[in-house]
C-alpha cells in the first residue's frame, strides 16, 4: 500500500511553493521595468539632461536645444558603437580567427565606446552649463531629498513624455 509522504518532504514542498508565488511578481516588476527603460537621448543617470529637465521643468527649452544639437551626432555613434561591436563578433567567429585580429577588433570597440561616451559627457556639461547657480542647487537638493529606496523607485509612477 502507499505510505503517506513524510512530515519533512512535505513541509519543503510547501515552502517551494510559496518562494515560487512570492518570486512571481519580483520577476514581474523587473519585466515591467525593463518594458518602460528609457532609451531617448539624453537619459539615463541623475545628472542626464532629461533628468534634469524633470528635476527643473522651467529649463526644459534650453536642454533641449543641447539634446537637439547632440542627437544626430549620438545616434551615429551608437550605430558605430553597434557595428563595432558586431565586427569584433565576426571576427571571433571567422574561420582564420586569430588573437592579433581579435585585438584589434576590441580596440575598435573601446574606440567607439570612448567617442560616444565622450560625446555623454558633452551633452550633459553643455546642459548643465545653461542652468544658474541657483538652479544647480535647487536640482541637487531634489536629487538629495528623492527616496533612495529602489523598491519605491521601481514602483513609482513615471511622468507622461
């Protein structure tokens, strides 16, 4: 006949069972969050001119002639940044694969990364360059009040763009 399973197993299988309900909506919230990743120009990180745009609305007309001035010249670079990329993969996988090529492959990677990185940069310091002091402080005093809870952030809502 059968015997019945014992106490210990089926108090692990509960337990599985319950990490598995729990672990849904973590994987849930990242899916959303990955769902609604900003990829426009001139986002991304606290001091990206379109935080700084959302941080001070009233100078939302001057950093967007920067992001303007920048977006072609950005786009290019990651088109470039891409191809590099995808260059340096085909020379991993070609037949005559050599160590020497591949090398050079990545450092025409590190290269575009660095120009596009570099071009980041400009942005960001021409679009803070259009705020005065005093809105420079009032955005770092924003930045130091927001609620550092990552949960929190990952749950709030977003402004409409």
């Amino acid at each position: 006949m059968d015997q019945p399973a014992p106490r210990r197993r089926n108090i692990l299988l509960i337990l599985s069972l319950c990490l598995n309900v729990a672990l849904l909506p973590v994987i849930a919230a990242i899916v959303i969050h990955a769902l609604r990743h900003d990829g426009a120009i001139g986002s991304g990180g606290i001091l990206a001119p379109r935080s700084v745009m959302a941080a001070l609305p009233g100078e939302q007309a001057p950093i967007q002639k920067v992001i303007d001035a920048h977006t072609a010249k950005l786009r290019a670079l990651r088109l470039e940044s891409l191809r590099t990329r995808r260059q340096a993969f085909a020379v991993l996988a070609a037949p005559d694969y050599t160590p020497e090529n591949f090398a050079r492959a990545l450092n025409r990677v590190r290269d575009a990364d660095s120009a596009l990185e570099s071009e980041s940069i400009a942005m960001m310091a021409q679009s803070l360059a259009t705020l005065t002091p005093a809105e420079r402080q009032a955005m770092v005093e924003k930045v130091r009040k927001r609620n550092r809870s990552w949960l929190f952030r990952l749950f709030r809502p977003r402004a409409p763009r």
